[in-house]
C-alpha cells in the first residue's frame, strides 16, 4: 500500500519484471488508449528518472504522450492536477484528455513532485549525473543544423527536443538518454549546453553551413560525474561559433 500511493518501488523486482525492456510508443489506431497510456507511464515511472515537470513531459512526448498540468479551485483551496493525452508522431493531439487519477495516486501532481525532488536531491547528493555531454558536443562539433543533430544523437539513442517560442525562438532542450534512462536540461549539464547558448549556435553567421574542421579534443567523461576537463569543451564551442 505504501509503494502504491507513494510511488516507491523495489529496484530489484523492478528489475525482475521489467529488465530494461524497450518502451513502446502509444498507437491510437489500436485502440483501448487508457490502457495503453496506463501501462506506458507505469513503465517511464519505474524505469526512468527526471527532475521537473517539463523534462518529463519530453520524455513522455517521445511515446506519443502529452501531459499538462491543470490548476483550479476547490473549495476554496488551490489545486495543480495533471491531464494526459494521446497524440500521433506529429504532437497533434487525437484522443481526450484523462485525468492523473485514472490511473493511480503516483501519477498525479502531488506524487511526481516527491519523485522529482528525490531525484534532484540526488543528484545535487552526487549519487547519479549526465554522462552524455561529450555525445552531445561531439554531434554539434559535426552537424550544421538542429536536425542533423537530432539524427546524430538518435543514433547514440539520445532524444533531443527543441522547446521553441511562437517566434522560433529555443528556451528549452532536454535530453533524453535512453541508455542510462536519465532526462536532463541542457543547462543542467553546464551553460555551453543552455537554450541561450543552442540558440546561439544556430543562428549565428556560421548556422547552415558545414562545420568547421577542428583539432580540438573533445574529452571523454572519465566516471558518471561528468567531464574529466571541461575547459577543451568550452574552447571548442568558442572557436567552432
């Protein structure tokens, strides 16, 4: 009863049930979605793990799944709920929203917040930390659009989602390691990787064309705490912008 409306699990059973196995994306042509969002958020939630509400909404937006929160009234007191909805390959939403208790306590907004900030405590704590920076650089060292970076990273089985503005603008990207099933803001792994500095990077005078051919190293993170040297990066997005 205590994993139920708290959210906590046994990692070893967890691990028994669900060795690691490939999520699926919601498909609304085969119907009884409820059922198959169910099952997918069970999946992410024991599986994955993420910090704020928006880098999870990424990582359920690469299964077809849109969330928002919703806050109301009630009875006089304030409230933060969540909606769920499926959507096709496009973001286009097709298929009525669901409320968080349809499908259980550890979905709702109360109960995610807890998780997030057990994650982030841990991370701030040093138990767990990005170990794809120097993917991420390396693939922006070699592509010369958002899209090629996409492909580039897709390929190291890294999610990218460019949050953009009406005006295009960039103000978010996470990144979504499905290796380590880990979810994190770019920013959260240094400012060079922030929507600023991306936005930067790509539309500065050298945005669409090739890349300029660098000698500069791109150093390999000696551990799971990130970056053995983290000045060799900081050069190269210098030069190569």
């Amino acid at each position: 009863e205590l994993e139920v409306d708290f959210g906590l699990r046994n990692g070893a059973d967890a691990e028994k049930r669900n060795p690691k196995a490939e999520l699926r994306k919601v498909d609304a042509s085969l119907g009884d979605v409820r059922h198959q969002v169910g099952n997918t958020l069970k999946a992410v939630l024991e599986s994955y793990r993420f910090q704020t509400f928006g880098e999870y909404n990424a990582l359920l937006s690469t299964l077809n799944i849109e969330a928002k929160q919703v806050r109301g009234e009630y009875n006089g007191t304030p409230y933060t709920g969540i909606v769920y909805s499926v959507t096709d390959d496009t973001g286009k939403v097709v298929s009525p929203p669901f409320k968080s208790s349809r499908f259980g306590k550890r979905f709702g907004n109360e109960q995610l917040e807890k998780r997030m900030l057990m994650n982030l405590k841990a991370l701030k704590d040093g138990k767990w930390a990005p170990s794809i920076q120097a993917d991420i650089v390396r693939a922006l060292r070699q592509a010369d659009s958002q899209k090629r970076v996409v492909e580039l990273l897709g390929q190291r089985r890294i999610d990218v989602g460019f949050r953009k503005n009406e005006r295009g603008r960039i103000y978010g990207v996470p990144f979504i390691d499905h290796n380590h099933r880990e979810v994190f803001n770019g920013s959260r792994m240094g400012k060079e990787l922030s929507a600023n500095a991306l936005q930067e990077h790509f539309t500065l005078p050298y945005a669409g064309q090739p890349p300029i051919s660098l000698s500069v190293p791109v150093e390999e993170p000696e551990n799971r705490q990130g970056y053995s040297d983290s000045k060799n990066v900081m050069l190269w997005y210098i030069i190569d912008v």
